[in-house]
C-alpha cells in the first residue's frame, strides 16, 4: 500500500511540474537551432568579417599581444533581432555557443547608431565588444570619481554604457581605455551580448 501511495504521488508531481504538454513542446521548439534559424533567418552569423574594422582587430592584436582567431565583425541593421533585444544596442558580442550549439563568436554593430558616434567613441565602442568577445570580460560600471568634474566619466572600457565624447576630449583619454585591454584578466563574462547607449 506504502509503495502505491509513494508511486502515486510521484506521477502527480511528474505531471503538475512538467505543465501541460504543449507547453513543453512549444519550449522545447523554442530552445531549438531551427527555431533560432526560422526567426534570425539569414541573419544568424556572418562567416568572414566586414574588412572595414580591419584597423580596429589589428590594434587590438597588437594591443593584447597575441592573434585572437577567427572574429567577424559586421555592420546590421536596428532592426536585426540581436539588436531589438534591448534599446540604443550599439554593438553586441554574441556566442553562438549558447542557442546554436557551435563554437562560434562575432560582434555585430549597429548600423544606424555607429555614425552618431565620434572616432574616438567608435574605437572605444569595438574594443569593449571585442574584450567581451576574445578576452571573455565582464560589464564593469564604475566611474572615476571627480570632486571638481559635475560628470561623471565611466572608469573601464567594459562600463555598459558608450563613453560619453566629454571623457574622450582631454589628450590620453583614449589610450587611458584601449590600454586597458593589455591588463590581467577580468571577471569572466555570464552574458555576453551588450547595451552601448
């Protein structure tokens, strides 16, 4: 009687965790590549790179002293599904490793933001992706603290939000924030896609 009673409520829990079968269908398709591949459609990766940020993957192997492999970087447009993800996405490191079950990472820039955007910003902009990316770094949002200076100025490359022109005016700004991809590690990434407003 013990055993039948145990058996019972087993099933019943079996049966009102898993919900209705539909509903579990309708995840599992969800989770699924083909899923994936019907919503981002020829959207889903980019074999080879833009050979317009070129400039920008060549001083960050120079920068971090070692060749970072196979890293498609390519322009798309806001209404690409990885940037609809979240609003004003300026660039994005996505792993592929996460919904399409291959070893594969690109960044993708948005199109529509990128010329708002001053040099200096795009350069910041790419190496923050690109440290997601190849150096697997963290969002980090700290900022400098100034007494004298009523705006704040993000103190990592890798602070969730584009660096404001303001910080990236004053000589050695820049390099203050592309050198910093030549320190140690940071904390390893969960996420890997960004919000760069």
């Amino acid at each position: 009687m013990q055993i039948l009673l145990t058996l019972l409520i087993i099933i019943l829990l079996a049966i009102s965790a898993c919900g209705p079968v539909e509903n579990r269908l309708q995840y599992e398709w969800e989770k699924s590549a083909e899923y994936m591949d019907r919503q981002l459609g020829n959207n889903r990766f980019f074999e080879e790179s833009d050979p317009f940020f070129d400039v920008y993957k060549n001083k960050f192997e120079e920068y971090i002293n070692r060749d970072m492999g196979r890293m498609p970087i390519n322009f798309v447009n806001s209404d690409h599904p990885i940037m609809m993800m979240q609003t004003d996405v300026a660039g994005a490191c996505v792993d592929h490793s996460t919904t399409f079950l291959l070893d594969f990472k690109e960044i993708l820039v948005n199109r529509n933001t990128w010329d708002k955007y001053t040099e200096e910003q795009k350069w910041t902009l790419i190496f923050h992706e690109l440290a997601h990316c190849v150096l697997d770094w963290a969002e980090h949002d700290d900022t400098k603290f100034d007494p004298f200076d009523f705006w704040s100025c993000p103190k990592s490359i890798m602070h969730s939000n584009m660096i404001p022109e303001w910080c990236l005016n004053e000589d050695g700004e820049l390099d203050y924030y592309l050198n910093q991809v030549r320190q140690p590690k940071r904390e390893k990434l969960i996420l890997r896609d960004t919000n760069q407003k």
